[in-house]
C-alpha cells in the first residue's frame, strides 16, 4: 500500500462545497465552501455583540440560513479567542473565534471558527484547512458528494 493510500484510509471525501449543519447553533443545513487554502473556517453573521456570561466573555450574534429575514437566528457562545485573520484580498482584520459542533456526512466533531461578515459570497461558511485535518479528503473536482437536503427542508 502506497503512503497516500494509508493516509488517506478512513478519511471522509467531499467535493469543494458542501452541505453541512452546525448542530449548537440551530443550522442545519447550511451552504459552505471546503477550503483547504484557509487556515481557519469561517462563519457569516449578520450581527454580532460583545456580552459578559458569569464574568467570561461571551459574544450574541445573528446567522441566516437563507436571504430570507425571518430565517435569523439569535445565538450566543463563549469567545475562545481574538485572532487576526489575513482575508484572501491580504487584509488582516481582528476576528473572534467561538467552538461549534459541525455535522458533515453524519460525522461530528468540535471546530474553532470565526465569525465575520460574508455578505455578498456564495457561501456563508467557509471550512478550513485546521477544521478538516485528519479527517477529510478534498476532491476538488466534486461538489455536494454527500448530498443536498430536500429544498423544503430548508428554511
């Protein structure tokens, strides 16, 4: 067996968007692009506020599942961290970072993600390179290799 081969064994493919579902946050079905050229996944949000939780910092945020308004969902997390982030046109901005559950293929796992504003790209999540390792294969030749939900089922 080649040394690809054995790496790769075990490892869920997916094509270079995906369906997938953040479970903690009430998304289930949300549109994300599989990028293994971003170190750190992305999640857009429509809003966000800086709050206090027992003394820890907290942040409020909204997400929508569709452009539809009434699909807005109010969530909160503790923030696990600030970062600066270099976006892909080189500009660095300071970013706060939440863990979320991430539910892909039937599979779950933690990720660390930062919230931003992706309004006007195509996908509302962005799933990075630290988020994926150990545990996809990227084909970029495919898309929605695990399948799309039912359009009903989408609010």
């Amino acid at each position: 067996m080649s040394e690809t081969a054995s790496a790769s064994a075990g490892l869920m493919v997916v094509g270079w968007r995906e369906w997938l579902g953040l479970p903690a946050l009430g998304m289930r079905y949300l549109k994300a692009k599989v990028d293994t050229g971003a170190r750190s996944s992305a999640l857009h949000v429509e809003w966000h506020e800086l709050m206090l939780e027992r003394g820890a910092p907290w942040v409020r945020f909204a997400l929508r599942s569709s452009s539809v308004a009434s699909s807005e969902r109010i969530c909160e997390a503790a923030i696990l961290d600030r970062r600066e982030v270099t976006d892909s046109g080189g500009h660095r901005t300071e970013r706060i970072f939440i863990e979320t559950e991430v539910e892909l293929g039937g599979r779950r796992w933690r990720i660390e993600t930062n919230l931003t504003n992706r309004r006007g790209m195509l996908f509302p999540m962005l799933l990075g390179r630290t988020a994926m390792a150990g545990r996809l294969l990227v084909d970029p030749s495919l898309s929605y290799v695990l399948g799309e939900p039912d359009p009903a089922e989408i609010p």
